[in-house]
C-alpha cells in the first residue's frame, strides 16, 4: 500500500460520525479532568474517589478519568492527592449519559512521619516497570529513539543514517536491531522475524513521540506471553485513548533540520466514552556529514474508541510511515588520519534507502462484573524497504565499491485473544489468564551485490 492511498484510508475514516449509545441504558459514566488550582496544569497519577461506592481511579498522565458503570443519582466525588489539599464535587448521574466534572486542588505542606514498609521477597528474578507519565513528558521525545532511551537500562546507538531501526543494547545484551529485544505498540508486534537486516528486526519510526502515554517494561526470559524473541526483555508501548488538546507544532535547527507536528483530538467524539483522533509528524534533517544526509520521513496516526456498553469497548488504530535518506555509513579511522576524509566525511556516499510500513489495529475489550476480562485483537501490516550499505568500501571492486542491497517486503496479519479471571484461593487471590494467538509473515526478501 502507497502513502497517497493511506492519506486517503485516513480522510474516509475521519469522516465516519461517531453516534451516542443506545437509548435505556440503567447506568452512566463520569468523565472529567483534575489539574492544579494554581496552574492549571492536568496532574497524573490523583486518586479520584466516588463517595459511598466501591468505584474510584487513578488520573492518566493528562490529568483525566473515567468512571463508568454508575448508578443513576447523586454523589460526592473527590481527588486527593500528595502534597495537596483533596477537593469534592457534587455530581448527577444519569443513565445512558456521561457528566463531565473538573476537581482542581491546592498544594498544602507534606509532613512526613516514620513509616515502616515490609515485603515479601519476590518470588521471581524477572524485572518489570512501568516508565511513569512523569518521564514522559521531561525528557526528550522527538523520536522513537529518545522513547527507547527512557527504559532504564536500555541504550541505543544508531549507524548507516537515521532511516534504519536502532542499535538496541539491554541486560548485557547485544541485541542488534531487536534479536533478543520484543517490542509491541497497543498490543500490535513491531519486531519482523527473518528480516534481510537481522532477525527480529523492530524499527519504530511509525510511532510518534507525543501519542505514547506509557511504556511497560518486562527484563529477562521469564514471560511467555510475550514470544521467543524477548530473551533479554519485552517492551510495550500504550498510546493515549484521548489527546489533551490539540496542538500544532514546529520545531527547527541545525544542518536544515525541521519537525512539523499536528495533533488532532475530534470535539464531536468526545461524550459517551467514545473518542477519536488524528496525528501527522513530518521530520526532515541533513545531519552534520560532509555529504548530506537528506533524511525526509512522514509519520500518519489516527485513533478511534467506541464504547459499546459500559463495560465493552472497541478500538481501532490505523497508521504508517514512508523515509528516504542517505548515508555516509562505517569510516575507517586510517583514512580520517590521513587527512583523506573528515571524521564527517564518507568514503562512499551512496548509502541509505527507502523504507515503509502501514497498520490496522483493531481491538475488542470487556469487563464482567466480577472482574473477569476478555481481550481479542486483530492486526495487519505491510512493510517494505531498500537499504543500501558498504562494509569494505572497494575491496573487491575497485571501480565500482562493494554495494550490497538488502530488499524486504512482507504482509503481516495476527491474531491474539486472551482471558482473564481473578478467584480467592483462601486467604489470597488467584489470577488466571487463558490466551492465544497465530501470526502470518509473507516474506520477500533478497541480496543483491
């Protein structure tokens, strides 16, 4: 699939009209949003609690909540946090609709007294993290790298240009462009078994920064749910239900590089828990090489959530991206010595190449009511890319060089479903998950010298 047809799957699927729920429905939701009295700023992590109920939560990282399954009434509902004063609002539920609440709170001094905590030593060696929203949104992430980066313990490195999928060292690991490393966007595998570059190749530039609202973190061998390719860790990148608010940016600087962002947050399909959104990034840079590096890379996301009860829910994401770009690739230090070249310089500077990938994502959730849940997921893929490298310059060929092209085009479709069950056994809880799963690779790939 061409980029033009994917701009124009995405105009029609914008244009579908999100319509409310059914009528007679004997529950309601609460949707609303807890920031900062002083500032205004959402804040994360509050504790939102519905007074004389069982059912409260935790605010995402842009400061809202929802709370379905209500009882038609009256009730007082109030966000605490620390370091804050908590805050309570009188709210009406009505049933089939949603009420919308805003709690703002005023810092107040924490006083500390002495706390004892004692736990259990973990019954396993496996290590497990959830990067918080907080990291997100201070550190740098202008790129699918900078996400990577924010992994404790994870470092990338990046060679033949900016178009290729990272360099991905974890645990000790060498794990070249995802050998030993799984990466997943909303359930959706990103790493391409029998790739032309390297097995398990996972490149994640189809992913823009400002859409991920968390990242889970699996190390170790120790997780079966996540394949034969997370020898050294599983990574999981979530991306926001909702925006915040919509937002047009533009960023440039050196060696005429340029980013231009656009995030998109629907109005009409914002009430009866549905949602739907759109994001378009464009990033452009020549790099500080002496050949420039003419990296040009167009990234398309757009995202819808229906609620089709209370409890079910039906998601689809479709995106992609398209980049070209060149390379000044490996340089050999003798020849920066010699003065032959600068250490920004090339000795063939025909490296680089065209590469691209475009998704359906489509997932089905729901809750009973005494906690069981059941997840099933559909996804498709097509992928394609030309890279072009020289790793020993004009060793055998000394008019020519020694090019060498690696083609890969695939089709990817998966299917994953899962069900999970919480029971008391005694004095502590069980919690089961039954799942399963099949994936499909159509491979063409090549090498040609």
């Amino acid at each position: 699939m061409k980029l033009r047809n994917l701009l124009a799957i995405l105009a029609i699927f914008l244009l579908v009209q999100l319509r409310g729920t059914a009528s007679g429905q004997a529950t309601g939701t609460i949707e609303g949003v807890v920031r900062d009295e002083g500032s205004g700023r959402p804040m994360g992590t509050a504790n939102v609690i519905l007074a004389d109920t069982e059912h409260g939560v935790a605010t995402q990282a842009d400061g809202r909540f929802v709370l379905p399954t209500i009882a038609p009434g009256r009730y007082s509902i109030t966000a605490s946090h620390v370091g804050y004063e908590s805050a309570s609002q009188q709210v009406t539920v009505r049933a089939g609709d949603t009420s919308e609440v805003v709690l703002a709170l005023t810092p107040e001094p924490i006083r500390l007294d002495g706390i004892l905590v004692a736990a259990d030593p973990a019954l396993s060696a496996a290590s497990s993290r959830t990067v918080r929203a907080f990291d997100l949104r201070t550190r740098p992430r202008r790129s699918s790298q900078q996400l990577l980066q924010t992994v404790p313990g994870l470092v990338v490195s990046q060679h033949a240009g900016g178009g290729k999928a990272e360099q991905i060292f974890l645990r000790g690991f060498d794990n070249d462009h995802g050998t030993d490393v799984s990466v997943s966007v909303d359930g959706m595998p990103v790493n391409m078994v029998s790739h032309g570059h390297g097995q398990g190749y996972a490149d994640l530039q189809f992913l823009i920064p400002e859409i991920v609202e968390g990242i889970d973190v699996h190390k170790g061998p120790y997780f079966a749910d996540f394949g034969n390719l997370a020898n050294a860790g599983h990574v999981a990148f979530r991306t926001r239900q909702r925006l915040a608010g919509n937002v047009v940016n533009v960023e440039a600087g050196e060696f005429n590089t340029a980013r231009y962002t656009v995030l998109y947050q629907l109005p009409a399909a914002s009430h009866h828990g549905h949602s739907a959104y759109f994001a378009g990034d464009y990033y452009r840079t020549d790099g500080p090489f002496d050949h420039p590096q003419d990296l040009r890379r167009l990234t398309l996301f757009a995202k819808v959530r229906r609620t089709i009860s209370p409890n079910t829910r039906l998601t689809l994401d479709v995106g992609g991206f398209s980049s070209t770009w060149d390379a000044s690739g490996q340089i050999p230090e003798r020849a920066v010595e010699r003065g032959l070249i600068s250490r920004w310089g090339a000795i063939d500077d025909g490296e680089g190449g065209q590469t691209s990938r475009h998704n359906v994502n489509l997932a089905f959730e729901t809750w009973g009511q005494n906690g069981d849940r059941f997840k099933t997921q559909a996804y498709w893929s097509t992928y394609d890319q030309n890279l072009y490298s020289n790793f020993t310059f004009f060793r055998w060929d000394v008019e020519f060089g020694n090019m060498i092209e690696q083609s890969d085009a695939r089709r990817v479709v998966g299917f994953n479903s899962s069900y999970t069950t919480d029971r008391s056994c005694g004095p502590i809880t069980c919690s089961s998950t039954f799942a399963g799963g099949f994936r499909s690779d159509d491979i063409d790939t090549e090498l040609w010298q």
